[in-house]
C-alpha cells in the first residue's frame, strides 16, 4: 500500500510528530509515504493552514532525517500545492527551489468567488449545486492545464453528501478526465472523506471505472492530520481497486512515474 497525502503540523491544523506518521504506516504494512504538507503562499495568504516559506528547510530536514531513521520504508518529499489563478508564476518559482518527488494539486480557493467563500464553505442561495460544482471543476481543469502538478488531489472535495459530480455534472468530470490524461498526470483516491460527512473517498468510488476507461495512472492517500489517520479505511480502497480491475498504481521519484503492481 502507498500514502501518498500526509501532512505535518507545520500546517498549524494537524497533529503529532512526523516519526509518529511514519511509525503509523510501519504499523500498518504500508509500503511507502510521501509528505504533502501545504504549500506557502504570497503574502501570507490561508496563512492559518499552511507552512511560511522560513520553514520549508525545516519540512526538508525533518523528510530527511526520517528516511535516515527508517530505511525500510519508502519516503518521499512531496508538497500540496493550491492552483489558484494568477499564481501561476509563483508556484512555478517556489516547485523549481526544491527538489520535490511529487507535486500534489490541489483546489480549496476559487479566485471570482467573493472573500470567505471557499470550496469547504460557501453560500451561494440563489446558486444551483450544479453551477457551484461547474465552477470548481472548471477551475481543477485550468490547474491541470498549468502543468505544474503531477497528481490531482481530492479532485470532488466540493460535493456535498449523497451527492456525485459525475451524475451531477458529467461534462465537466468528462473534461476533467481527459485533460488528466493529455497532461499525463495522475489523480489520487484520497479517504479522508471517510472521516467527513460524505462517509466515501475524494473522488468517489464511481469514478473508478471511468479512470480505469481511460487508464490514467493513479495513487492513493490518506490525507492525514494525525498519525491515526495514517492509511485511513486502505482496506476497503485496496479491495475495491482489485474488485474493479486496477493493477497498478503510481508513486513518485523526483517528480517521474513508478509503476508500482498492486
């Protein structure tokens, strides 16, 4: 098994210490980790949920100190990285002064919605959910037109529970999908959603046959805060991934695919 979404409390909103996760993992018969922690933005921006650009050496050291202390686990130096319109520039300059194995992107901020909306809260009353859903779908398809990222994170994170964007807005997922493939990234089942109301991973299981269709390569992440949330529900995800014909997954070495066989 392989988390490749795990954050560090250098992100001000997850707990516990970085060998903890690791430990957690060990305990867990995972294989291989990446940490993603969030990424600095300019000018403070979401500053309550991310690292400031002083610590980046910090997060450095700590992924390298732990590959030091626990060589028989795979760990990669990874980031989540927003895509927000008009940091383009930005982004690009800040993934080019490291040396990253992966590049996670990810959408919480939509640039033309009003200040305070963002795609874990938002009040739009006069809005159908199908417009606010195509809104950030068509933003998730502009970062991955960017070619900036290498893997789409929780790529439904907006959907209320009961609720699926490939029912819900099938051109846009459709779009989604294809743009993914043309740009030669991947995308993540991230189960963090098994710990929210929506009780299913980012994206939901539905997705599968269409990812599978259209055999772009995929990865798998917890998107854990806390060392428990390490390989959150992996179980289940794993054995729906076989049930549904997937045999290989992805990791990431400075940025270039492993294939990995499930």
């Amino acid at each position: 098994m392989i988390d490749n979404h795990i954050h560090t409390k250098l992100c001000k909103h997850a707990e516990g210490e970085l060998f903890e996760y690791v430990e957690k993992a060990l305990l867990k018969g995972i294989y291989e980790i990446a940490f993603t922690d969030h990424i600095p933005l300019p000018d403070n921006f979401d500053l309550a949920h991310r690292m400031q650009l002083d610590e980046m050496e910090k997060y450095a050291r700590w992924v390298e100190e732990a590959r030091l202390a626990y060589p028989e686990i795979t760990i990669r130096f990874g980031i989540e990285a927003d895509y927000y319109k008009g940091l383009e520039e930005y982004t690009a300059s800040f993934l080019s002064e490291f040396e990253f194995d992966l590049v996670i992107m990810s959408v919480h901020f939509i640039r033309h919605w009003p200040e305070g909306n963002w795609v874990f809260e938002y009040n739009f009353p006069e809005r159908s959910k199908e417009e606010i859903y195509k809104d950030y779908l068509n933003t998730v398809i502009e970062g991955i037109k960017s070619g900036l990222f290498d893997v789409l994170g929780h790529a439904d994170m907006i959907k209320s529970a009961g609720d699926t964007l490939k029912l819900t807005n099938p051109q846009e997922v459709e779009i989604l999908l294809h743009t993914l493939k043309t740009h030669d990234m991947s995308i993540e089942i991230n189960t963090s959603g098994f710990r929210k109301n929506v009780e299913e991973p980012y994206p939901g299981f539905d997705w599968i046959s269409l990812i599978k269709e259209k055999s772009i390569s995929l990865t798998t992440g917890s998107d854990a805060h806390h060392p428990d949330q390490v390989g959150l529900q992996f179980e289940t995800l794993y054995k729906r991934l076989r049930d549904e014909g997937i045999d290989r997954l992805v990791s990431y070495e400075k940025r270039n695919k492993v294939e990995v066989e499930l």
